[in-house]
C-alpha cells in the first residue's frame, strides 16, 4: 500500500518543477492526481508519464489568478474523482528581484494573486468538501523567501510571508475539524521557475545575492516532492500550522 493509497490529490503548477515531481510521487504512492497548470500540454505530458507508470492521473489548464477557473478546477476533480483528499499549492512566480523603489503596481499585483491570493482560493472552494468528509490535506509552498527579508525580490517576498501566515491561520482555525495545513519553504531549488523572473532589478539581485556564499547546495525538485508526501500522509497526522523548511542547512547559519 502507498502511503496516499486511495487519496485524491490537485497539485498546481505540475506541469514542471516541483509541481511535477510532486505530482508523479504521489501518483506512485496510490493517488489519484488532478495535474493543474497553466502550460496544459505541459500537464497532459506529466499525466502520460504517471499513466505510463500505471498511475492515475488527468491534466486541467488553470489560471491561479481566476476566480472562475479555481472553482472549475474543483469541480473537475469532485467530477472525474468523486471526491478531494488533498491540495498542494505549488503554483508560483517570481518578480526579478524587485527592490520596492522598482516594483510596479502590475507587478506587485500579479505576484500577489499568483503565490498567496490563489492559494487561498484553492482552499477556500476546497474547504466544503473537507469539512464534509472530516478529513483533508494543505501543503503550500511557500519559500525560505517567506521567513527571510531578501532571498528574492520585494513582491515575492512579501507574497510568500503572506502564504505562511495563511498556512498557520488555516492550520489553526481548522485543526480541530481534521484538517491540517502544512507549508514547505525550500531554499534554493534547481526548476524553471527563473523563467518568471523577467526584467531583473540589478540593485535588488545583488542585495540578494549577498547570502548565496552561505547557501550549502541547490536542491533537486525531487527532494522537495519527499517532503510534500510526507506532509500529505498518516505519518505526519501530529503536524499542523508548521512550515517545514528544506534547504540543506542555509537558514541553519
């Protein structure tokens, strides 16, 4: 037996990246997996991976940022699956290193809505069913950039602090029904997501760019995926509100 034996699983931004790997772990371990992003051919080529492996899996093409689309990404699952048991909130962007003097309000917007704002509606849409069932699973990934005050631009930074502080007032407030919510903060992680990094503010990256002597290694998508299984399962039932950092030590110095 898999360790999400049964379990129907909606992981974001799995069309690459950690997404991705997430997204094959859990397809492996007994999940069914509802592989969303914005890239859908993307995700149809991640959902023929799992099936070639003899897992579950179907692909939906959703905008985060869409209120409409969040909903019918819900339905999708409930639809082809029956039911949700798990969310991973993987779907992110990041602002090319805007320092705050740079930041466009479009900018800051877009980032906003992208890494917090769509979280938030996934879990919101998602709730009902977990209330209704008495059980369900939020891991959001959030970022080393969400404890820290310069491992990225100003947007992101502040997006991903906001994310944690969703993690640990859902955790709390619906601990008690069951439901846990967990957030991952990796530090730094060999993906695509640099190709959201745009136009880069050189004052901002440089004063990022002061802690990266210290950072012990890049990680892999796949030891990321390791952490959100583990969060997603039986085996991690005592842990709620946490923000599990995987970084190979940097936040440690």
């Amino acid at each position: 037996m898999g360790r999400v034996e049964q379990k129907v699983a909606i992981v974001t931004g799995a069309a690459s990246g950690m997404g991705r790997s997430t997204a094959i772990l859990l397809a492996e371990e007994g999940a069914s997996v509802v592989v969303s992003d914005l890239n859908f051919e993307g995700a149809q080529s991640v959902v023929q991976e799992i099936a070639n492996k003899g897992g579950k899996a179907s692909a939906f093409k959703t905008n985060v940022t869409s209120t409409q689309d969040i909903n019918s990404l819900v339905e999708h699952a409930t639809t082809t699956y029956g039911t949700i048991d798990i969310i991973v909130n993987n779907a992110g962007v990041m602002d090319g290193f805007s320092s705050v003097e740079s930041i466009s309000d479009e900018k800051w917007d877009f980032v906003m809505d992208v890494n917090c704002t769509g979280p938030m509606r996934l879990i919101r849409k998602t709730l009902p069913i977990f209330l209704s069932k008495g059980s369900g699973v939020i891991v959001n990934i959030a970022s080393l950039g969400g404890l820290f005050g310069s491992r990225a631009g100003c947007a992101y930074t502040a997006s991903k602090h906001a994310l944690v502080g969703l993690t640990k007032n859902v955790g709390y407030q619906y601990g008690s029904k069951n439901i846990r919510c967990n957030a991952i903060a990796p530090g730094g992680v060999q993906t695509n997501i640099s190709s959201s990094i745009g136009n880069v503010d050189q004052f901002g990256m440089e004063r990022c760019m002061i802690g990266m002597g210290v950072n012990p290694r890049i990680g892999s998508s796949e030891e990321i995926a390791k952490v959100v299984l583990f969060l997603c399962s039986e085996e991690a039932s005592f842990i709620n509100g946490a923000v599990i950092n995987a970084d190979a030590g940097w936040s440690a110095y």
